[in-house]
C-alpha cells in the first residue's frame, strides 16, 4: 500500500466498516466526528481522532473547511468519505486532491461527470447504453419542462439534476400537473444540493429498481454482478438482495456489461454503482444514474462474490490494479439485506433516537451486522436513523429468507424502536416470497395495514 493515514470523513455504521477494511490493510485509521458523535463506536474504534465541530452535520461533517482542516492536521495520506455527506462533491475531491491527499474514490471530473444525472445520461448514451427517454439536457424554466414533456410524453418524473435519495422527485401526468409540481422539484432540489436545476424523463409504471456494482482502476473496470432494490418506501431503500431473480441469464449478462462499458467509458475509479429501471413487461432496462460512491447495500455484492468492495477501492485509489479479472469474480448464493433504522413502523416510522440498553445479536455462517452500536450507547438525533444492516447469504433465495427471519428474530436492542417488525412481516408475505413486487408496491402495502405488531419475546419492537 502506498498509504499509511487514511481519514475516515464519515460517521455510522460505515465509519466502522471503514476502519475495519483499513486495519486489514496495515493502514492507521483517523476518524472524524462531530460533537454529537464523541462516544461513537468509530471513534472507540480508530486508531486517532479528530472533532470536526458541532453535532449538527452542516457545523461538522458537511463543513468542507472544517473537515479539510482535520485532514491536514491529522497529517492523512487519504480520505475515505463513505456515503452520504461530501462523499460525491466533486469540490470536496478537488480539494483533496489539490492538498496531495489520495481521494478514495473517482476523480473530481468523474464525480461531476457521473453525478450530474444530465451529464451521466449523455454519457450512457454515449457508450450505447439504453436510456429512459427524457430532455436531453438541464431544464431551468417550467415552460422548457413543459415542452420536452409533450416530446417524451406523459406521464413525466421530474427530477433533481444533482444529487439523489429521491429528493426533488414528482410524477406529472399532465401539463397542468406538470406547471404546479415543477416549482416544488426545482425548490426542494434548491434546498437540498444548491442547485434548482431539473430534468425529465418518461415515468415507467411498475418497474423494478436493479443497479450493478462495478469496480474500476482508472484504465479497466469489472462488475460483481447485479442487486434489486424495488422495495422501497418514499423512495428510500429498505430491502436489497442480490441477485436480481426477475431478470434471465442473458439480461442479466447485457445489463452488467452495459455498466462494465460504461465504467471503462469514463474511466472511473474506486467503487461505484450504475442504476437502472427494468420493466418485466417487456424486458428492457434503461440506465438512469451512477452513484460515484460506496453504497449501503454493498455487503450483498460482497457477500455473492467474496470481494472485499471497500479494501478494493483503497487498493485501486492508491494507484494499484484491480486485483482479479471479470472471469474469476463467480457468483454464489443469495444474499438479502436489510436497513434496521431507528424508527417505529407502528407510528408512522417515527424517529426513535432512544438508548440501547442491552444487545444480542445471533452470529453464525452466512449472517453479518454491519451496525455501530454497543450497550449504554444514546442514538443521537441529529443524523440519519440509520443503525446498521442484516445480511444473510444462503444457497437460495428461498433459503436466504428463512435464515433473515430467524437473524431478525434472534436480535434484541433494548430500549429501540426499530423496522424490524416490518422486515419479518415483509419476509412473511407470499409476494415477497415470490419476488412479485415493483418500486411502487410496498407503500400500499403499508397503507393496506399488513404490518402487524409481531410479538418478539425479549427483542426490540
């Protein structure tokens, strides 16, 4: 390794996974951390640390002078900035790689490339990637919205330009709606990433939401396959798993070499994940965004394929090769994770910001908690109410869901409110089951009443 310092510019549980990765590599681990974040289990966990400011995120970790500042004093060789946060501001990676500092994960160029969802689309398009059709370019004005909308008909999704996580989204089925939820995008989008740039795209009813995970050296690139991630509430993931079992075979081959193009076609770096639409219906997928980052749901690709993403992208940012070709990453097995939040999903996924009194978490061949937790510890309500992620791999999918159920139902957080209970009620549901679901079904499925309270002896709620 050609580093020895490497920053952790991130908070959570993928702080820790982080620092783990790092350790295995011999490379001494810096974290910073807000106030709100002092007795955080990856401070506990670092080798050094460093307070970047006040517990609110805009005081700490999305201050990038603050942030710049602790790298320099802590002397670091490389940042990693996680998810989230300034992990896809090309400005942040400009800034580290200005200083001399390695940035783990793609160039500046890339980040705004790629994470500019106008620009990634021209890009895709470029390398001959299906698109969903949609304006051509960055939209500033209603009336502009409203006339690439009669081009690629109704019904529209308008979106934010920069940014993700579903911000700034609205689906327009006519004109009229499209005059009244444009100026709602374009503020959101504004408020959100300081940009009211918009742009449109046809909507697709009822599709899937699968993405590939490549991973790129700057010159060659390779894809640990495809995840699904069509159950989503507010356009929010919660459940993910890997693979894809709507697609076929050769679907499935088309749609992971069509992000390996596309990953050697911008020549990118470090890990990244292409997303895409897929219509059952009538068997196509159409490219509509790259995330130039880590992702939550990594640890499903990690766990069919045995490559270590987060290793991988310190290795090739550092300047190394990737270190195995397209035909020795094989897919094994069925891996599910799901996203265990502080929320209670009998209130309307209220924030649960409490403390964890006690803790036991089941462990055994096949089951991971990627988490940051430890007894005595207080949530903070400041960030996100992310806790951490069950993963489960098994032979099959069928397999993979029962061994889920009985993970969840061995764990216990004392003193949380959390989605469990929404996870066991969905992995009892016979859609589910069968993988008879879309990006739009697990809402009215809320809204039918089919969580139920479970009762769980001994665990959390």
């Amino acid at each position: 390794m050609s580093i020895s310092r490497l920053f952790i510019a991130n908070r959570g549980e993928i702080a820790v996974r982080i620092i783990r990765a790092a350790k295995e590599l011999g490379v001494t681990t810096i974290q910073g951390y807000s106030e709100g974040d002092a007795d955080m289990l990856a401070v506990k966990l670092a080798d050094e640390s460093v307070c970047l400011g006040a517990a609110q995120s805009k005081d700490s970790y999305l201050n990038m002078p603050k942030v710049m500042e602790a790298i320099k004093s802590a002397n670091a060789d490389a940042v990693h900035p996680g998810y989230g946060f300034l992990s896809e501001s090309p400005e942040f990676a400009r800034q580290v790689e200005a200083a001399g500092i390695v940035f783990v994960g793609p160039s500046a160029a890339t980040i705004e490339r790629m994470g500019d969802k106008v620009e990634a689309r021209i890009a895709a398009e470029a390398a001959g990637i299906p698109v969903v059709p949609g304006s051509k370019g960055r939209i500033d004005t209603v009336d502009e919205a409203a006339k690439v909308a009669a081009e690629v008909r109704y019904p529209v999704m308008i979106k934010a330009a920069a940014g993700g996580g579903g911000r700034g989204i609205r689906v327009a089925d006519t004109e009229e709606d499209l005059r009244k939820l444009a100026p709602q995008a374009q503020s959101e989008a504004q408020a959100a990433f300081g940009d009211g740039g918009l742009y449109l795209e046809r909507a697709i009813r009822s599709p899937r939401h699968i993405e590939v995970q490549i991973l790129g050296d700057g010159t060659d690139a390779v894809h640990c396959f495809e995840r699904e991630c069509s159950l989503q509430r507010r356009r929010q993931k919660v459940w993910e798993e890997a693979g894809a079992m709507c697609l076929d075979e050769e679907t499935r081959q088309q749609l992971c070499a069509s992000a390996v193009a596309l990953a050697k076609d911008v020549q990118y770096r470090g890990a990244g994940t292409l997303e895409y639409l897929y219509d059952e219906a009538t068997n196509e997928f159409f490219f509509i965004e790259m995330n130039t980052r880590i992702q939550v749901e990594h640890p499903v690709s990690e766990m069919i394929t045995g490559v270590d993403l987060v290793q991988e992208m310190i290795r090739v940012c550092c300047g190394e090769k990737l270190d195995a070709s397209q035909d020795q990453i094989r897919r094994s097995g069925h891996s599910i994770e799901v996203r265990i939040n502080a929320e209670d999903p009998h209130m309307q996924f209220m924030p649960w910001p409490g403390k964890l009194e006690a803790m036991t978490v089941p462990k055994g061949e096949g089951v991971r908690f990627d988490h940051f937790l430890y007894e005595g510890y207080q949530i903070p309500p400041f960030y996100d109410s992310l806790l951490g992620k069950v993963i489960v791999h098994a032979p099959t999918r069928a397999e993979a869901i029962a061994k889920l159920k009985n993970v969840l139902q061995g764990i216990e957080l004392k003193g949380l409110k959390t989605t469990m209970p929404l996870h066991l009620a969905l992995a009892d549901d016979a859609a589910v089951q069968s993988g008879d679901f879309h990006t739009q079904w697990l809402e009215p499925w809320l809204e039918a009443g089919n969580l139920q309270p479970i009762q769980k002896t001994g665990g959390a709620s």
